[in-house]
C-alpha cells in the first residue's frame, strides 16, 4: 500500500494519553428506546414489528406515537392548567441513512392506515349519492323559487325569499387520515374537512421542509407552525367566494431524513420549527435474519380505531371542542417539580439545543397524553375512555424525554452542527485503525486508490484531519523516508498503538 510507512516499533515509546473519543466522530452514542413504557402489549407489537423490518425499535415506536396522536387529534386535549392547554400533535423525525429501515418500521403501521382510508372510502360513496341526490332537490326548490319571484313580480308583490333548502348544499369532505397534498390550500381543504386532525406521513420530509416559502412570504411555514399548536388558521383565496377557515388545525408530521440533509435543513434555522420534532436516530441493525413471527394487525387495528372513534364534544352552540383530559394532583405534582428544573436548562441554553430544550414542558404533556390513550385502547375498560391524565403517564412521559428524546435530539443536532473537519478527523482514524498501520504518509495516503477517499482525497481535508489526530495523541511526525529531497514538506507520521488496539 502506497501510503504505509515503515516506522520501527517500540511498545515502550512515550506516547502521549490518547483521546480515542475520535473514532466515533461528532456524534453522541445514541441511547436505547424505552420500550417498556408503551406498556407490555404495544411493546411486544413494537419490537415484533421492527424485528420484521430489520430495524431499530426506535423507529416502529416512534411512528407509534406520532400516528396514536394523530387518531386521539382535536378530540382529546391535556390541560395543565386552566390555560395551558397541549393537543396530541406529534413531529416525528426518523434520522438514517437510506438503507437503516425507517420505512419498513413504519410499514404495519401505515398499512393500518391504509385500512381506516379504505373503510372511509366506501361510506364515502354512500355519502356522496346522497349529496347528488339533496343537490338535485335543491335545484328543483330553486326553481319553484324563480317561478314564485316572477309571480310576485308580475303582482306587484314582494319578492320572498330564497329558502335555506333551495341553496345547493356544500360537497362533503371525504374522511381522510393521512395528508399526501402538502400546498398550503390542499392541506386547509382537507383540514376543515377533517376536524379530528392529520398525519403527514413522508418518506423524506426533506422536500416538504424545503418547500416553505416557495410562494415567497412566510406563510407556509406560519401555517405548519399553527398546525403544530392545533390554533385556528384562515386561508384566503385569490380565485374563491370566500376564505377558508379551520377551527383547530391539528396535523401531526412523521417521516424520515437522512443525518446529512439535516444539517442542510437546519441551516440558518431561527424560529424554533425544528425544537417542535422528535428525534430518533439509532444505529442501524447489523446482520439479517428472518422474522419468526409476524405483527398482530388485527390486534393493533382493533386497538387504533378505538382512538380514532374518539369523539369532538358537542357544546351546544353548533360548535365541537376537545374533551379536556386534566393531570390528577399527583401527576400535576410531579410535572411542576420536573418543569420548573428543566425550564431554568432551558433559560440558559441557547441555539437550536435550547430552542429544543424550551418545549420539552410540552412534549411531555403530550407524550403523557398519548401513552394513557395506548395503554388505554389495548385494556378491557369497555367503552370507558381516559378523563384524565395521572402520574404514571406523566412519570413515563418524563422518563422518555430525559432517557430518550433529550438525548437523541443533542444527537441529531450534534450531527447536523458538526464540522466536516471532525467527520474527517474520525474516519482517518478508523481507516488507519482498519489497515492495521503502524505508519503513513499523508501525500499517499490521500492520492492511493486503496486510500481513505471521500473528502480526504482533498489536500487541505487530509491536512486538517492529520491536524485533528495530532492533537489527540494518535498520530505524530516521523522521520522522513531515505532519499527524500532536501527541503520538501515531510507528511510521514507515526501512528500511536493505543489506536489499533481499540477493537471495532
């Protein structure tokens, strides 16, 4: 190999300490999904499904509470106070490369949702003969009308007016579940026809994020953020009688993007769009081995609809609202002692980290929300539905965020801010570790075909990546190689031991 060099070795030369943190890069070892707080049957469902994927339980768990969210939607919300109210709307984000499994994880939940669409679809068609038919005698009404108009005209008399049965009735809105149609209007009409909510569900949100503002404005982007909070948004339209409005726009957003789009994504990012999304980035499954069992579909399907039959409440005033589920004293208890410590974090950290860190008071009354409804629709409790949220939700609501969330989101952002030098840095060390080499040169080792290659190909990477391992005690300059020229810039280093020790 072109780029070794021979460097005598001595097991006893006095290298300096070893920083060997290097060959793991700039990421932060990702901590594992709890799954037990899912409870013992969403647990099994979610392992069993992730098994199937080859992919990590982080992913099927993740989609779990982001589409558990999306079917509770405006029909439930928590309150923790009498003005803190946070609806089930969960952001979702699935970090990988192409290969690591986020859609395969997804798949038995999708495909749940795909039955819910399909069952909607075929009352859908009744609906709609029935519209055609109310349409058609609206029009008759209509004309009776007219008649009548010219009647009174040709007396002298008043005209009456037009009655309420004579005005063609609005077109129903199809019952929906996912939203595919990311434009601002196409996600407004199909929102007001669905007061429940939304899932945007993506196998790359990079599109949808980097679509915002393709108009020019803000609006889209202001749109999503209040998708986010389940406010109330209006739409004007340039070619329509009148706007549209949405009394509680509720969509929640699942999908994946992979670790080197995100760092484009969250370039010049200041108004706290990505402090709304969980992060879930594991590493990736090894090997393969086939599934001894499948997912129970029906069990899980059974389970979901009984979310999705949970209903707006009628206030009397031709208006729906949620049902307020309150925290029981206990469980107030312990977020107030648990918020009050991490919003002093919060205060003092600042970019994306600490934008995150601000709304983790509500991610966890959301979470707390979501997990009493999943422990809830997989028991016996009949047609009972949870009034009210308790400690052991909002204890393993926490719980996932200090564990779990919290870290993968300093993951996820640690990977996104990291300078190319340390990514650099960390994969000559795991080439120089691979090779077995006591000894390289860098002119080499960067111009070789076998080499480390990628952005190490470059001079200046190769350099700054030397640079990096020197200051961590794992390479130094050697001695330059017999019949060098006088004066030429030696780029022989010696590697430290303590390097290709380290097993893989």
């Amino acid at each position: 190999m072109t780029g070794a060099v021979v460097v005598p070795y001595n097991p006893a030369e006095d290298w300096p300490d070893a920083d060997l943190s290097v060959l793991d890069g700039p990421q932060i070892p990702p901590p594992s999904f709890p799954v037990a707080i899912l409870g013992d049957w969403w647990g099994r469902w979610c392992q069993t499904a992730a098994k199937g994927g080859t992919a990590p339980v982080d992913y099927t768990a993740t989609g779990l509470l982001a589409i558990a969210g999306t079917l509770i939607g405006n029909a439930r919300v928590v309150a923790a106070s009498p003005d803190w109210h946070e609806p089930p709307i969960v952001w979702a984000m699935l970090l990988g490369a192409p290969s690591a499994g986020k859609s395969p994880a997804l798949d038995p939940l999708a495909r749940i949702l795909d039955a819910f669409e399909a069952e909607s679809a075929l009352a859908f068609a009744d609906t709609s003969r029935r519209h055609a038919a109310d349409v058609e005698a609206a029009k008759v009404r209509r004309e009776a009308w007219a008649v009548s108009v010219k009647t009174a005209a040709k007396d002298g008399l008043p005209p009456p007016v037009l009655p309420m049965d004579a005005e063609e009735p609005p077109a129903p809105a199809r019952p929906r579940v996912r939203l595919s149609d990311t434009t601002l209007e196409a996600a407004a009409d199909l929102s007001a026809g669905n007061p429940k909510g939304l899932l945007l569900l993506r196998d790359e949100l990079a599109g949808w994020w980097r679509g915002f503002n393709r108009y020019g404005g803000d609006g889209e982007r202001q749109f999503w953020l209040q998708s986010y909070g389940a406010r109330s948004y209006v739409v004007d339209r340039k070619k329509a009688a009148g706007p549209v409005t949405v009394d509680r726009l509720a969509i929640s957003v699942l999908g994946g993007v992979q670790p080197d789009v995100l760092a484009e994504m969250l370039a010049g990012e200041a108004d706290g769009f990505a402090a709304r999304f969980l992060y879930a980035y594991p590493d990736p499954v090894r090997g393969f081995s086939l599934a001894s069992a499948g997912v129970d579909r029906e069990g899980a399907e059974a389970a979901l609809a009984k979310l999705r039959r949970l209903a707006l409440v009628d206030d009397g005033e031709e208006n729906r609202r949620p049902f307020v589920c309150n925290l029981e004293a206990d469980a107030a208890a312990v977020f107030e002692r648990w918020w009050c410590e991490r919003r002093n974090d919060a205060s003092e950290a600042t970019g994306l980290w600490g934008g995150w860190l601000g709304k983790q008071g509500g991610h966890a009354l959301r979470l707390a929300l979501i997990l009493e409804h999943l422990w809830w629709c997989v028991s016996d409790d009949g047609e009972g539905f949870p009034r009210t949220v308790g400690a052991r939700a909002m204890n393993a609501a926490i719980g996932l965020i200090e564990g779990w969330a919290a870290p993968m989101a300093k993951r996820a952002f640690g990977a996104s801010a990291a300078s190319a030098e340390e990514g650099d840095t960390a994969a000559l060390a795991r080439w120089l570790r691979r090779r077995g080499l006591r000894g390289f040169n860098a002119r080499d080792a960067r111009r070789s075909g076998d080499g480390p290659g990628g952005r190490l190909a470059a001079s200046g990477a190769m350099t700054a990546a030397c640079r990096g391992l020197e200051e961590a005690g794992l390479i130094r300059r050697a001695a330059g190689r017999a019949g060098e020229a006088p004066g030429r810039n030696r780029l022989d280093y010696a590697v430290n031991p303590a390097l290709l020790e380290v097993t893989p």
